[in-house]
C-alpha cells in the first residue's frame, strides 16, 4: 500500500519482513535541485562505530555520470526526502535512528550489466 507523506510516496516493500529488514521504496517529485522524479531505497544498515542502526537512502533509476556530477544536489534531495518522512515512520515504527548516508544503486547494489 502506497502512502503519501508530505509529498512524497512511501511504499513497504515487504510487510512480512523484520523491521529490521525492510526495504522502503520512495518517490519524490523534485522541484528545486535536479527538477524531476526521485526514486529511493530506504533501509537498515549496521555501521561498526554506531551503536544503534543507521539508514541509507540509495537513488535509483539515475543516470550514474548524472549522479557523479551532480552528488551535491541528489544528496539536497534526499535530505528534503528524509525530512518529510523522518516524521511517519517515528510515528509508525518507533525510534528511527539515524541516516547517515545515501548513495547510488551502482555503488550500493553493484552494478548492473
């Protein structure tokens, strides 16, 4: 089920996961920084330093040398993204933790051939 936060689509990619597995998939029609549509993985990760779980943002369906050229302005988008949505999922599911990072797909997921 989609739900919208403060324009932005959240979907849960799989409810029968642990919270702690879950992937949630985001959209966000940009308007100020790359002015078009954002697609974004949410999910857990372990950090060795952190005591708590951290999140990262990964942006998908990006051209990668687009991303590498324009980094500063997808990671503007993306703390635009997780400050409309940060609000939701402390409500939903508790404590959220912190997100401390975001990358693109090629880097978080391989690349792709």
């Amino acid at each position: 089920m989609i739900k919208v936060v403060n324009d932005v689509e959240v979907l849960l990619a799989d409810e029968r996961r642990d919270f702690e597995d879950q992937v949630f998939i985001m959209a966000y029609r940009d308007k100020e920084y790359v002015h078009k549509l954002i697609l974004v993985d949410l999910q857990m990760v372990t950090v060795v330093s952190q005591d708590e779980p951290s999140w990262i943002y990964v942006i998908k369906q990006v051209d990668y040398e687009d991303y590498r050229l324009n980094k500063e302005s997808y990671g503007k988008v993306v703390c635009e993204i997780h400050n409309r949505v940060r609000p939701y999922l402390e409500e939903t599911y508790g404590k959220f933790g912190r997100c401390i990072l975001a990358d693109h797909e090629n880097n978080v997921y391989g690349q792709t051939v």
